[in-house]
C-alpha cells in the first residue's frame, strides 16, 4: 500500500517521529533500545551485553531514543550510527545525544537505499531497522542489500516490522483515509479527517486505547503519533512465514521475538497443544503463531549461522 520515499520524507519532515516531549516517554524508549542492545546472539533474553566494543548501524533512527539505548547498552569504545533520511528527525536525534551525554553516536543523513555508498566501506556488527524498513517501497530488496553491510563475524540483525494479521484493522482505516485525501502529501488533511471520523468512534482499538493511556487523553495525543499510527503514506506488514521467507538462503537464521507473547510460550509448554504443534509444518507453526501473538509489532532477532 502506499506512495513513494519522497511523500515518507516529507511526512517525517513534518512529523518527525518519535519525538517524545515528556523525559520519561524518552527514557522508556533509551530503556528499549538498552534491551535490544543486551541481547546475546545466543540467546533473546536481554542478559548481557556485547563484551567487547562493536559497530552498530540503525537505520531509520528516527528522533534517536531507541538509539541512545543502543549507544548505552555497548561496551566502551563501540560505534554507534544511526541513519536516517529526514533532516528534522536527525536534528532531534543530535541534540538528545548531545543532552544525554552520548559522544559515542555518529549521524549519517541519507537515503537507506544508498547506505552502502553512504558508509563509505565501514561494515558493521549489528544492524538494526526499527519501524524504518516496512516504510519503503520494496523491504525484502532493501533488507538482502543492507545484508552487504555486516563484518559477518558472529552479525547480528534486529529487524522491527508490523504484523500483517494484527494490524490489518489498521489497514482499513489508512485506506479510508487515502480515498478522502488521495494526495500522499497532504498529511495534515488526512489527520484532520482522522480525528473528525475516527478518533473518537474507534473505541477498543489497541493502539489507541494504547496512546490514550500514555498520553491522558484523546485530544493530548501528539499529531505524529496519531499519523505514524493510522494515516502513513506508506505502509506494509509482514507475516511470520514472510520474514522466514526474507532469510531463507542467506548468512542469518531467525532467533526469536522480543517481546514475544507468553500465549505462544504457553502453547508451546500446553500438553493439550505441544504435540499437535510439534507435528506442523514450519509454514503451519508460524501461521498459527500469527494467529495466537495479538502484537501489531514485532521485534525479529536474527544472527549469522554458525559455519
Ligand atoms: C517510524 S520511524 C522509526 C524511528 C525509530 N527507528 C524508532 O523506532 O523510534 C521511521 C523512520 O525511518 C526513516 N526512513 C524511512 N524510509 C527511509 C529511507 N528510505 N532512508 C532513510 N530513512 C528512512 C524515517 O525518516 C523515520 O525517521
């Protein structure tokens, strides 16, 4: 669904996101991207930390929270790059950096499409693309040629896509939107019609029942989070099976779900549903997965095969 990089840079131009106001909305996302930081290739349970210094590249970096976690949660003396094509969210992310004390983050401004010629040669250990990938134009293409990027010396991937299951409510609503506003570009009318129509109707929605707890209140909820939300201009999501199928014939190997929801771990651990989940197909499994983790998105850590 969607337009094209240039309505997504001028709608985060606009609306640089996440861009939290509040400390404490920072910190939580800084306490996210320290989690994502810490978890082992061995393992998903955020346990330990690198030990030693290492390069890690976020694509998509956004206003930069989860970015300062990352930067926090490395050892000394690593390299942290986050990357991202909007200038007004790298202009956010700078001055957090710098307000927070992180002297070891470097910024790129550029096009994800161009990050090969844009580091210059640097390959890196780590890369991750948080809610950054499933807002181009092709992610499968753009996932396998950022693969060149690793040292491919134990690489890690953390890759934060939307579940095309979970938020296929979602899908209708931004699809409305596009035929009242059919213009990309006009983000500001499409927030408009959002809120005359939706934004008090759309009772039990997870997300906005989400937003309004955060926030206090339908009307305190900031602008880009109500249009990252339900009116992007550019949107796709993912199966389980198509991530697996993203994978399939490269150096990575899937290792798990942050986050996962302890419905799957309880299925998993079911007498009543082990054995009948042990004798499904792998296409089967991650179907029926889809179908008992309710999360909208969802935080995929893969790491290269052992040789
Ligand atoms: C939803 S925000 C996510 C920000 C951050 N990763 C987070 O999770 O908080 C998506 C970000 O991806 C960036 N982005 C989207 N397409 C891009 C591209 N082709 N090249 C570089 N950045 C891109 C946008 O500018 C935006 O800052």
């Amino acid at each position: 669904m969607g337009a094209d990089r240039h309505a997504v840079r001028a709608f985060y131009e606009d609306f640089p996101f996440p861009m939290f106001d509040r400390e404490d909305d920072q910190n939580d996302l800084i306490a996210l991207g320290k989690t994502l930081a810490a978890v082992r290739s061995d393992s998903v349970e955020p346990r330990q930390a690198f030990s030693k210094p290492i390069t890690w590249l976020d694509l998509g970096c956004g206003t930069g929270e989860i970015l300062c976690g990352i930067a926090a949660g490395l050892p000394e003396g690593s390299r942290v790059i986050g990357l991202d094509f909007t200038a007004a969210s790298l202009e956010l992310a700078s001055g957090l950096a710098r307000d927070r004390g992180f002297n070891n983050i470097e910024f790129i401004h550029g096009d994800m499409n161009d990050a090969e010629k844009l580091l210059g040669g640097t390959k890196v250990d780590v890369i991750s693309a948080n809610g950054s990938l499933h807002h181009t134009e092709d992610p499968e293409t753009l996932f396998k040629q950022t693969l060149g990027l690793l040292t491919w010396k134990k690489s890690r991937y953390v890759l934060g896509l939307y579940s095309a299951l979970a938020r296929g409510p979602i899908n209708r609503i931004n699809r409305a939107l596009m035929k009242i506003i059919p213009d990309p570009y006009d983000n500001r009318a499409r927030l408009s019609a959002f809120k005359e129509i939706f934004l008090y109707t759309l009772q039990g929605d997870p997300d906005l029942e989400g937003l309004k707890a955060r926030f206090g209140s339908h009307e305190a909820i900031p602008d880009q989070w109500l249009l990252d939300t339900f009116c992007h201009p550019l949107e796709n999501a993912y199966d389980a099976a198509d991530v697996m199928r993203w994978i399939k014939n490269t150096r990575l190997e899937f290792k798990g779900w942050l986050g996962m929801e302890p419905v799957i771990e309880n299925a998993r651990n079911s007498a009543t549903a082990r054995e009948r989940i042990e004798a499904m197909s792998e296409d089967e499994r991650l179907r029926l997965y889809d179908l008992l983790d309710g999360q909208r998105f969802r935080f995929w850590f893969l790491r290269q095969k052992c040789a």
